[in-house]
C-alpha cells in the first residue's frame, strides 16, 4: 500500500518523491522475479539484472534530486535534513531537482 507523501511538500517534491516511490516498488518487483529466475535456474537471469540495475540507478537519482530538493526549497521544515535556519545559505550548495536519466 502506498502511502501518500507528507504534507506541507511543494508539488515539485510531491512528483520527485511519487516518482521514487514507483521506482522503490519496480525495484522489489525485480528482485522477486530475479530470486524467482535463479531458483528455477533461468537463463533469463542476467535480463532481469541488467533492468534491476537501471531500476536501481533511476531510484537512487530520484532519491538524491528529492533529498536535495527539500534541503534547497526547504517545501517541508519537519523534515530531519533540511537545514536549519540557523545555517547560512552559503554553507549550502545548489540542487538540481531533475534527476539524470539512465539510459
């Protein structure tokens, strides 16, 4: 069951962490094919590896563009990585809110 993402987000963050989410859930659909190739000794194997991992690298970079979205729109004070107000913006470096896409 998805949960719906926290509120107080901008709708940038809102698509950022859905889009992660989807990616999150990919991810684990891959593995249990994966687990499920290997078990009943698959050649398809290394097809589902090679997709997990471009699964795996679009996650992380959705996570990171999320990450450094809420740090740098600071759109949700409650979260635990946002900075603090006492931090100058300069201690801060810039974040790109669209992921890099894989390929």
């Amino acid at each position: 069951m998805r949960r719906k993402p926290a509120t107080g987000l901008c709708p940038e963050a809102v698509v950022l962490l859905e889009r992660y989410s989807e990616l999150v859930t990919e991810s684990l659909d891959l593995q249990e094919a994966n687990f499920q190739a290997v078990v009943a000794a698959d050649v398809d194997v290394s097809r589902i590896q090679r997709l997990l991992s471009e699964v795996n690298k679009q996650k992380d970079n959705y996570k990171t563009a999320y990450i450094e979205h809420v740090r740098s729109h600071r759109c949700s004070v409650d979260w635990p990585l946002v900075d603090t107000p006492a931090e100058s913006k300069e201690t801060r470096k810039p974040a790109t809110s669209q992921p890099r896409d894989v390929g």
